[in-house]
C-alpha cells in the first residue's frame, strides 16, 4: 500500500481510471461484436449502422488512449472490409 499522500493520491485516481477503461473496452468489444454477428448473418443494413456505432467507439477509445491508435486503425479497417464484402457492387 502506499505510504505517502501523493502516492495514495495515485492510487485512488488508478482505481478510477481502472473502471473507465473496462467500461470503454466492454463497449468496444460489444459493438464490433454486434458488426461481426450480423456480417455473420448477412445483414447488410444492420452491418453497415453497427460498423458506424463501431468506429466511433474504437476511434474513441484510442483518442482518450484506452487502445492504441494502430489497433483502432486496424480494427475499423477489417470490419469495413468484411461489411463491403457483403455489399454487392
């Protein structure tokens, strides 16, 4: 445990940050899920709004520096690539 004020300061404010990161991870992994599902199931349109709430969240998430940039970059783009791929062209 932390013996001085700063340090327990410290730990208080982790705790904190702990809880926020779980949150915004637990929402991130819910809707690319919910993309993944309905590509599964070949539902363009329900793909399509799920892949924009998807993004969002990812790009989210790494701007507050909850998941690096690179695997929100890389994430959005499999998830369009699997969404088009239902699209017809």
């Amino acid at each position: 445990m932390a013996n001085h004020k700063s340090a327990e300061k410290r730990a208080r404010q982790a705790v904190v940050r702990r809880a926020r990161n779980r949150a915004v991870k637990s929402e991130v992994r819910s809707r690319v899920k919910a993309v993944r599902v309905a590509v599964a199931a070949g539902d363009r349109e329900g793909a399509s709004a799920g892949l924009r709430d998807a993004e969002r969240s990812l790009r989210k998430a790494a701007s507050k520096g909850v998941i690096p940039k690179t695997t929100a970059g890389r994430s959005v783009s499999r998830l369009a690539r699997a969404v088009n791929a239902l699209t017809p062209r």
